[in-house]
C-alpha cells in the first residue's frame, strides 16, 4: 500500500513537471512564431504572387511535437559551398527548413539571392556571416584559427561599408593563403596549378580551403575531400596556411559595433577552446554553437552557462555530400534556445535599423540608400510609386522588419519626421532634401 502511495506521489510531480514544460514550450513557440510572421503575407506562398513572403506553418502540429527548424550554419557557392544560393534555399525549403541564415565566409555577396529565393519558397533569411579569424594565446603565444558567425536582422549590418572594408582584407589574405597552399602542395611533389583552385572557386569568390581540396580531387591526387583534410590542408597540415585574418577579439567587437549577435562556430574543433570562449566573452561574444546533427555536447552546453551564452548550432552545410556531411536542417534546435536567440537578437538588430537610417538621414546619398535597400530590395520597392520621401520609406521598411510593438517607438517617430524632407525617386534613389 505504501509503496503505491509513493508511486502516486511520483506520478503526480511528474505531471506537474510535464506540465510547466509544456507550458513554457507553448510560450516560446509562440514567441518564435510571432516574430516568423512579421513581414509575412497572410496567404500561403502557392497562391500568392511570386513576389510576395509567407511562411507556413502548422501551429497544431507544433503543439503536438513538430520541429520548428531553424538551420543557423550553411554555405554557398559565393564562398565555398557548392550550390548556389538560391538552390541553397529550395534544399531548406525540400527539408521543411522555416528559417535559414546564409554564413559564408567572409562575404555576404549571397544574402540578396537567398533572400529573393526565401520569398519563393516561404523561408525566412537571416543574413549571416562566417568571419575567419585568429585566436592567440596569451600563454603560449601560438595562433589558432577561429571561426565567428554573425546573426543580422532584415536590415542587414548598421555601418555596412565598415564592416566590408573589414571583409575586403579577409577575403584578400585567402588569395595569398591559397597560393601558399598551392606553393606547399608542390613542394610535396604535387604539381597543382593555381588557375585550377581559381576555376573552381568562381570569378569574384576568394578561394578557401575547400576550393583547394576539390582541385586536389579533380587531379586525383586524392581519393576524396576528407582526404585532402586530413592528409594535406587540416590545422597545421604540411600544405596548411593562414591568411591576413583579424584577431579573434576584433572580429566580435565589429560584429557588436554593428548590429550582429556574434557566435563561436564549432568550438570542438579548438585546441583551448576554454581560453577562447572565456576571452571572447571579455569581448562581446553573444553565444556559442553547442548543437550538431548528433545531438547536444553537453561539455560546451555547461560552458555556455557558465559564461552566460546562447546555446546555438547548425549543420555547417556546403553541399559537397557524403556520408560526413550533416544535412541542411538536420540539427534540432530547441524551440527555447531559438526564444532565447530572438529575444537577444531582436533589441540588437532595431538598434542597427535605427542607426542605418541616422546615417542615411546624415548623409542622404544613393550609397547610404543602397544600405538600406540592400538585402530587400525587391520587396521595399514593390508600390513605390506610393512614396516619395524617406519618412515614407521608413515606414514601408519597418512594416516588413518589424512588428508593431517595435515600431512604436519615440526614436524611430523622430527619425520619421526627419526622413519625411529626403526625397526618393520611384526607382529608389535619392533626389534631393527639401526645405
């Protein structure tokens, strides 16, 4: 009899346990779900124009288990992914992804194409970026490579051109870098030639690693890309090099200054991934990626806790295939670890809007009109015959970017008023500052 009674007693703090969770389940999908709609046309994508946004999503089935899936780490071929962005988008699309961030390396040449597919296909895009960097330690005095992802709004980076020119230098240094590789690789017997990495990489695509390791296959110098890693072009491999890139410190305080929220990529893949986590937290670090397609690592988990950070994760998809390769969408973020990246992200990313329009209002150019229109462009001018001023503009960008709790807001009502005397022509240039 007592032994029922304590089974009682268990089953019911169990239920009671069940029920808070479920609770505070239905809470951040509906957080998360609020924010997926903003901008959102109110049809389903198949019967809309072409034109228009709507993500689809079934709430009932949410409530019942269904993952809401957010892929936060993908690659395409305007780095060294291998399909382009708008491909990369219909393969989210096909793997029911609802949202998809774009982080190729040092560029976000692809964030225009993915976010015009994204209008397609009914996925939202989160501008993003994957800046290579290096971590030196204050001990030893080595260097290691470090990746940080960079998480934007719909606006893109507040201070665009700082944050190009910075990028510029990377993608510069990955030049030089890839034919020190090329130099190495030759040294060991292996006659590649640069003009193949360049072919493969693109016109306009700083070559990377990747691009070398394909070429290396493409001449049979290899039996497969893993190979290429582990044999030659891994960290501190014989054909292994480094670039021009920035210190790890550096990189996150741009991606602060901005308007990003800054995230460790793969921190299993560092030597002392402690001191890095620790020191770029000193920095601004916003999260860390502790989730992967087999599950979370609970080593990083207790490090994102202990230093107060965002648990994240993403397949760190390029498309290349194989058995080694997570799919894109494949890694299960919890529907709370994607409230919690919204509810920091969001503040952060209306600040970068109210800064991108300061400066267009400080200097009312076709340059500085350009950065607000980067990203979206299609979507803000659709009936810009509408409006012809740049409180005008505001108002059509804030209603695709912003929900109407954001937009009310004093700041954002004083630049308005300001924007109303900057006249834009229809086809989205500036013409001139009224009186």
């Amino acid at each position: 009899m007592e032994k029922k009674r304590n089974n009682k007693k268990k089953a019911k703090r169990g239920g009671s346990s069940k029920k808070k969770t479920t609770s505070d389940q239905s809470e951040a999908i509906k957080s998360v779900t609020d924010w997926l709609f903003v901008g959102s046309s109110p049809s389903p994508p198949l019967s809309s124009p072409p034109d228009d946004f709507a993500v689809t999503i079934n709430n009932a089935s949410l409530r019942c288990g269904e993952k809401l899936v957010f892929e936060l780490h993908s690659h395409s071929n305007r780095s060294d992914g291998f399909l382009s962005p708008s491909k990369l988008v219909q393969r989210a699309h096909t793997n029911g992804v609802k949202v998809l961030s774009l982080t190729d390396h040092d560029t976000m040449a692809g964030i225009p194409e993915a976010v015009e597919a994204g209008r397609r296909f009914g996925i939202k895009i989160i501008p993003g970026i994957e800046i290579s960097t290096l971590f030196s330690s204050r001990e030893s005095g080595s260097e290691e490579p470090v990746h940080i992802l960079a998480y934007y709004g719909a606006s893109g980076p507040a201070m665009y051109d700082e944050l190009e020119n910075f990028l510029v230098k990377i993608r510069e240094g990955r030049f030089v870098r890839g034919r020190e590789m090329v130099s190495k690789l030759n040294k060991l017997k292996i006659p590649l030639k640069w003009e193949h990495v360049t072919r493969i990489a693109g016109e306009d695509v700083a070559p990377g690693r990747m691009h070398v390791a394909r070429a290396l296959l493409e001449g049979g110098y290899v039996e497969n890309l893993r190979q290429a890693f582990t044999k030659y072009l891994h960290d501190d491999g014989p054909a292994y090099a480094t670039g021009s890139e920035p210190k790890s410190e550096e990189a996150v305080k741009l991606i602060c200054k901005t308007g990003g929220v800054a995230v460790l990529a793969h921190p299993w893949a560092l030597k002392d991934h402690v001191s890095v986590i620790r020191r770029l937290k000193d920095a601004g670090l916003h999260g860390v990626e502790v989730y992967r397609s087999d599950g979370k690592l609970e080593v990083f988990s207790e490090l994102a806790d202990t230093y107060s950070l965002l648990k994240l994760g993403g397949s760190d998809y390029h498309g290349k295939g194989g058995r080694n390769e997570s799919e894109l969408g494949s890694v299960n973020l919890p529907v709370k670890a994607l409230q919690d990246f919204l509810n920091l992200g969001r503040p952060i990313w209306c600040e970068a809007i109210k800064a991108t329009m300061r400066t267009f209002l400080e200097q009312p150019s076709d340059s500085n009109l350009s950065n607000i229109l980067r990203f979206d462009r299609a979507r803000i001018l659709k009936g810009s015959s509408s409006w012809s001023c740049g409180g005008e503009l505001m108002d059509r960008c804030l209603a695709i970017w912003l929900t109407n709790d954001e937009r009310e807001n004093d700041e954002f009502e004083a630049l308005r008023s300001k924007l109303s005397c900057v006249l834009i022509s229809s086809k989205g240039s500036c013409v001139t500052v009224g009186a």
